[in-house]
C-alpha cells in the first residue's frame, strides 16, 4: 500500500511523464468510492488541497475527473471539493455519464453545480435498464442525458475546453470500431441539432 508521501512522490513522477507528452495538465481521481463518502470528504478535500499545492510549485495543473467508482462521483459532489480546495492549480473533468450512473440529472443539476470549474468533458450516453436497474451504455444520443441542452449551455457560456468522446458503448456483436463509428455520428447529429 502507499502512504502520503508515497503518493507525492508519484505524483511528481507524474509530472514528469506529462512534461514528456508536452502537457501541463493530469487527470486524477478521488480513491475508490467508499459506502459513505461524505465521511471521506474532509480526507480527500485535504490530500487534494495538499495535491494542488505541489502541482502549483510545479506549474502543472490536476483535472479531476467525477467517477463513480470513486468517491466524488457526481457534478454536486465535483463542485463542492473544486470550491472548497479554490485551487487554479486543481480543475474538473465533467463527465455527465459518471454523474448519471450515481442518479444524477446530469443536465441541467450536475452541470449546474460545475458550471466554470472545469477545463475538459467526457461524453457517453446511457440508458436504465428496466429490469436490472442498472445503467447500460448506449450510442450518444440514444440516451437519457441532454446533451442537446448540455453543448448549448458549454457553447452559451464560452466554454474552451476539450470535449471527448468515451465509446464505452458496445453493440452486441462487440465491433468497437462500429460501436465507435455510431457514437461519433450519433454526437455529430447532437452537436448539429445544438447549433
């Protein structure tokens, strides 16, 4: 296992491969999510606070990703540890269908709780399954997100960020180049009908 100092220590190892690929920037995540991660909180907060700190005497910056295995998962819980450590040495990557998977509206709720504080999105869509009542991947814009409105407000509100595109997605003969393919178009038609 790592102790604190461990993890300082790769996180500058970090840096160091970043500044080899030309970036400044690292995406991270929150520990695996825990049962009660309001309990974690203050720990996370606190090694975030203290990640960013080391980032800015490197000239680096952290972009935080909300994911749903760890422990802040949703646009709510993103935006509250982005404004508690008010670091521009720490920014968010927004992943609404991270958000979805903890029971989150991504758009308008989540994106609401994060507008301005992050530098990168991850786009995915999804569907609840009816009979599991577990969220399945499927071609963007075959979902239950509102990407339509969510590219209208990063547009409205000048975003300048990066947007990528996940393909979690499968089809069930499991071609990832074609299950890619129907993502991308099914992106292209959101972003078109977003104008």
């Amino acid at each position: 296992s790592f102790t604190d100092e461990d993890t300082e220590d790769l996180l500058r190892r970090a840096f160091e491969i970043a500044r080899l690929f030309g970036t400044n920037k690292l995406r991270i995540f929150t520990y695996w999510r825990v049962d009660a991660p309001d309990k974690a909180y203050p720990y996370v907060r606190d090694r975030l606070a203290k990640a960013a700190e080391i980032a800015g005497r490197e000239a680096m910056v952290l972009v935080l990703e909300n994911e749903a295995a760890c422990n802040v998962g949703t646009g709510k819980e993103l935006g509250r540890l982005l404004r508690d450590v008010n670091s521009p040495h720490l920014r968010g990557t927004w992943d609404p269908g991270n958000a979805l998977t903890l029971g989150e509206v991504p758009y308008p709720d989540g994106y609401r709780e994060v507008r301005g504080l992050f530098d990168h999105v991850h786009v995915k869509d999804a569907v609840k399954d009816s009979k599991t009542g577990e969220f399945r991947w499927v071609p963007m814009g075959n979902g239950v997100i509102n990407y339509r409105g969510q590219f209208r407000a990063l547009r409205d509100d000048g975003y300048k960020g990066t947007i990528s595109l996940e393909t979690h997605y499968r089809r069930l003969d499991g071609n990832v180049l074609e299950s890619t393919r129907e993502s991308l178009e099914g992106l292209l038609k959101i972003l078109k009908a977003a104008g």
